[in-house]
C-alpha cells in the first residue's frame, strides 16, 4: 500500500521533504508509519514531542489503521505569538 506524509514545521525541516510517498504493509497504523520515519529519517528521532495527526483532514489518534491512498498528516506542536 502506498501512502502520503505531510510533514511540518521542525518536522519537515529535520526530514528535508514537506511531503514524502511512503510504502506500508495492510493494516498499519499511523504509529508503527511515525516510528518507521524515525528509523528512515534519523533527524526525527529525538526528544519526543506531543504529535498530532490527521488522516485525509480528520484528527485520528496514533492506534489509526490506515488504508492505500490515504494522507497522514503529522503536525508538531506550535509555539509562537
């Protein structure tokens, strides 16, 4: 199955790419995508931040079953003023 990543703000600059294609296996969830992007991008792993994701626009908590064509967005926390 194929699906795609939107990264952002310190996400996307550690990873390089705003938006990456990724290959998973049926019945992935949007936990074991987020820890295989840390194993393929090493600049992501590090401190842990409170992540959110959304699945074609809709928030989804990190148990989320995804399925071939969908969007995983993964958006860090936001600070500014």
């Amino acid at each position: 199955m194929t699906i795609k990543v939107k990264l952002f703000a310190i996400l996307r600059e550690r990873a390089g790419a705003a938006e990456i294609s990724q290959q998973i296996a049926e019945g992935s969830t949007v936990a074991q995508v987020w820890q295989t992007l840390q194993n393929d991008y090493p600049k992501l792993a590090g401190p842990t931040f409170r992540l959110l994701y959304a699945v074609n626009q809709n928030y989804v908590s990190p148990d989320h079953v995804l399925r071939d064509g969908d969007e995983l967005a993964i958006i860090p926390p936001v600070s500014g003023g």
